[in-house]
C-alpha cells in the first residue's frame, strides 16, 4: 500500500505543486491520476518512489518512510515510465534497454530471455529488437520505456500518459496487460488524460486541479460529470456529451452501450 | 496553387532494412487543413521531415522521387531556407526550448532572420498571446509543465510566421481542453492569414470538425486520403483495428446498419444528437 498524508511539495524555485494531498493506493489498485497541465501529476507520481521527498506530511511505500529509504530501494517496488521517454532510454538496442534492468534485479538468463519476448510481443517491437531506441517514433519510444519496466513485473506500476502516440491496437495491448496485473493483484496508477482509455479499462480516477484533489471515485462516477471534469480541464467523451446533449445524462463509455441505450430510447429495445 | 508536391516518394533510414515510406504521391493546396493519421510506425513522422528538408539533408539515407515545398525542390534547398516557409512543431517540445527564458527562446529564430527589434518585440508577444502564455514570458521553460513547454514551442514557430504549419502530434503533451483551443487557434491563423495546416494526430475526434481532408497511412503508404466524412467512413470498415475512429461515427455506423439513421456520418457530437433527435421518443 502507497499512502500520502497530507503531502505538499514547493519547487526549490518557490512554486507549490502539491498542496496538502492525501491518497492511499491499496494494492491490486488501479487508479488514474488526470487533470490540466501543470496540475501536479507528475509531480505528485515523482513522490511514490522517493524521487521527491514531500515539502511536508509523508508518503509511506509498505509502510517504509520514502524519507528514509533510497530511490533504488524504492524502485524495487515502485516501477514509473515517465512522460518523455528521451530521458529513460540509453541502451544502444531495443533488447539491452529491456535486459538491463533484469540483469539489475538478478534474473537468471533463461527468464531474462523469456521477459524479454514477452514485452516485445507485447509492445508489438519484436522487429526493433537489435534496433536502437533512438532511431524510433515516438510511439515506438514509448512503448520502449514501458517495456523495460513491464519487464520486470514491478508490484506497483507507475505510467505518466501511456497511450501517448498510441493507436488502437497498441491501446488495446495495453489494456490485456492491465487485465494481467490485476489478476496478479499489482497495483497500476497512471497519468492520462485519456478519458475513455481510464474508464474502458476499469481505472479509479483522482482528479487533480492546482495540486489539490478536486475529486475521486469510480472513473464512471468521476468522468461522467461535466462540471468536474470542466473544473478539471477535461473533455466528457463524446458518448457521455451526447447522451447530455439528448437530454438524458449518463455514464457511457462504450460504443455497444450507446447503441443499446439509444435501442431502447426509441422504442426498439 | 500547390504549396506541396509529392512524386513517388520513397525514403529509407541509413541501415534502415525497409523504407519508412512507399510511394507516397501528395498535393497539398495553399489553405488545406489537412490531417495526417496512422498506426504508430506508419510513417507519418517520417513523411512530416521531408517538408523542412530534415530529410535527405540532416537524417541521411536514400530519398527516391521527388518533393517540392512552397515551389522549391527540397532536395536542393537548405532547412535553413525553408524554414522560412514551413514550421514544424514535434511529439517533444524538450528538443525544441533551450534559452533561459520562455521570451529569449520565441525570440531566438526571429533574430536570426535578422529582423528590427521592433519587429521581433511586436512578433514575440503576438504569439505569446495567441496561446495564451504571456504570463510566462520570464519564465525559463524547463521549469514548465509539459503543456505549457508545447505551448512555447507553438509560439515560436508561429512567430516565424510561416505560411505552411505542420504539426507532428503536437498536443501529445497537452490537457484535452487545453488542446481543443491550440486547434480552434490555429484554424483560426488559417481562416485569417490563409495558412496551410498539417497535422499529426491519432485523436482523430478533437481536430476533425476542423480539417478539410482525412489523410490516413499505412505501413509507409498512403491507404485513404480526401474528404474527412467519406475517409472516416471507409476506415471505419477496413482499419477499425488501427485506427482510433471517432465513438459518434462507430454508433452512427451500427444504428444505420440497424436502419434507425440514415444521414452521413458526423463530425460532431452536435451533428450527432441532431441525427437522434429525430429517432428518438420525448
């Protein structure tokens, strides 16, 4: 279990990203942390590995003060792909990007092998594999970052915007591997500002605006609110927008309830 | 007039196996809003370098065909020339911001074109204005949010003041609503100044009340390209899979298919309620 208490955080700059947040991620959790730009996501997943020690209040990881624990400690537990892969990727190939954490985590080579086909096939990179990261897309660089930590099957799993540069298949891939995790009871936060791809996959949502926690529940409670999610700087999904638009307000997320909704709106349900 | 011009484009990285893109073929007319999508790896970055002339001259590797831009060939023509012409804003706009203020860096690319002061003055808080950073001015940018980073990056190529804009997935970065008024801005800039907008996007649903074309690649080719309704239509057939059709043009898909809607299929949730509003009993 992740728990923050009361946690603010001021850049050495003077500028206070987080102020007074309390969260507690359970295990086997899956929680979507969305909201504006510069709202305090980032900063706030920067603090579930001890990257950033709380300017106040605390964040414990399984009960261990991050103050008092190292980041390599922490990232044993704690696995976060940031937003901009340029700075996580080094290696010259694909394949050595994804091995070299597991070399670190002291995987026998026969697993190490096999992770790494996993993720490949997972991340759809199987023909990159002797490629080096940098030659990728974006996209493509991405899912690189997320390989090499998926790898390794952190207990919590830490993604700041996934489905960036994303299309349907790759958002589809990920989605099994949530499902995956969640039999495995690991716990998944991730940053997005992808609406539909949160609450499609299950997520609960914490909004964030100003470095506060402005609301959180079921991504179908929290989402299908206009009014928060303007607050927020969301856009409802399209689904949601239409059914307000119609005059009959509800939480849809998918294309198949939609269509049975509207069935039976005229009357041939 | 054609401010683009595509020949049998084929282009392959340096100790690339395949090329990056096949064939493509492409006019682009001056005032279009064009955009660009694909599965990831399909090609549309690589297709977007060859606009500023980052390909051939900077990335290397074997360009067959030929592409003219702003009616220069761009095989023989520097990126610093055609700077001048097209700007290209990137996925990351890390690699776009070094100065130590946000001012200095939308600054930097006016002062290299060798304007008065004045000018440059008159230029920088313009774009600074149109997306709404002017508040940052001072601020150095990488202490920004990454949103607010893709912001200035925005305003420095609009500073250039470029009659071809190409943006490769540039609100990647950005909060939906935060994006939604980059877009209405930049259609904006093309209603008043006739601007010629190329964008790069997998969030087909935000941008396409606004393009005037729907082109979608595959594997390195171009597989649909024209009207966005019919495009969207077609894809909604064949490439369902990899591409991220709109929900509202899915559900218009089924409910025709059932027999309850018979319209085109809609670019906004308006045009979609509205098709509703009809079917459906008060």
């Amino acid at each position: 279990m992740i728990v923050l208490e009361e946690v603010d955080y001021v850049y050495p700059n003077g500028f206070q990203a987080l102020r007074g947040v309390s969260l507690t991620i359970r295990e086997g959790a899956f929680l979507a942390i969305m909201g504006r730009s510069g709202a305090g996501k980032t900063t706030l997943i920067k603090h579930l590995n001890g990257l950033l020690k709380p300017s106040r209040g605390r964040v414990t990881v399984d009960g261990v003060d991050t103050r008092k624990a190292t980041v390599a400690q922490l990232s044993r537990k704690v696995g976060i792909v940031f937003q901009n892969p340029d700075h996580q990727l080094f290696a010259e190939t694909v394949e050595e990007e994804i091995a070299f954490p597991l070399k670190n985590f002291g995987f026998t080579p026969s697993e190490m092998r096999e992770r790494i086909d996993w993720v490949l096939k997972l991340f759809n990179l199987e023909r990159y594999r002797h490629h080096s990261p940098l030659s990728l897309s974006g996209g493509e660089k991405k899912r690189v970052a997320m390989a090499s930590i998926v790898a390794w099957k952190p207990k919590y799993l830490v993604l700041d915007e996934p489905t960036l540069g994303q299309d349907r298949e790759n958002k589809l891939k990920l989605r099994k591997l949530f499902q995956e995790f969640r039999r495995e009871n690991r716990t998944v936060v991730m940053v997005t500002h992808d609406v539909e791809f949160a609450a499609e996959c299950g997520f609960d949502v914490a909004l964030l605006a100003d470095g506060k926690i402005l609301a959180s529940g079921s991504a179908r409670e929290v989402l299908s609110k206009p009014k928060l999610l303007e607050e927020a700087s969301l856009t409802a999904p399209q689904l949601v927008e239409l059914f307000l638009k119609l005059g009959s307000p509800k939480p849809v997320f998918t294309v198949e309830e939609a269509e049975r909704l509207i069935l039976n709106l005229a009357g041939r349900g | 007039m054609a401010v683009i011009k595509a020949r049998n484009l084929t282009y392959k990285y340096p100790h690339a196996e395949a090329p990056a893109i096949r064939n493509v073929n492409l006019t682009v007319e001056e005032g279009e809003f064009i955009l660009l999508s694909g599965p990831s790896g399909c090609g549309k970055t690589t297709l977007c370098r060859c606009f500023n002339g980052l390909i051939p001259h900077f990335y290397g590797g074997e360009l067959e065909g030929e592409i003219w831009v702003a009616g220069l060939n761009v095989r023989e023509t520097t990126p610093a020339e055609l700077a001048s012409h097209v700007g290209l804003i990137f996925q990351n706009p890390e690699n776009q911001l070094f100065s130590l203020s946000v001012e200095r860096d939308v600054a930097f690319g006016l002062e290299n074109l060798g304007l008065p002061p004045e000018e440059i003055r008159r230029r920088v808080d313009w774009a600074l204005n149109l997306v709404g950073i002017s508040d940052l001015r001072d601020r150095a940018p990488w202490e920004l949010s990454g949103g607010q980073q893709q912001k200035v990056a925005i305003a420095c190529v609009l500073a250039m003041q470029p009659s071809i804009l190409v943006f490769d997935e540039p609100t990647s970065f950005l909060d939906p609503k935060t994006a939604k008024e980059i877009f209405n801005v930049i259609s904006e800039l093309r209603r008043r100044l006739n601007l010629t907008i190329l964008v790069v996007e997998h969030r087909l649903e935000a941008l396409i009340p606004h393009a005037t074309r729907l082109i979608l690649m595959d594997r390195g080719e171009i597989v649909l390209d024209g009207e966005p309704r019919r495009v969207l239509l077609e894809a909604a057939e064949k490439l369902n899979f990899k591409v991220n059709i709109p929900s509202i043009v899915l559900l218009h898909r089924r409910l025709s298919g059932l027999g309850l809607l018979s319209g085109e299929p809609p670019l906004t949730v308006g045009e979609m309620a509205a098709q509703l509003g009809g079917v459906i009993k008060h």
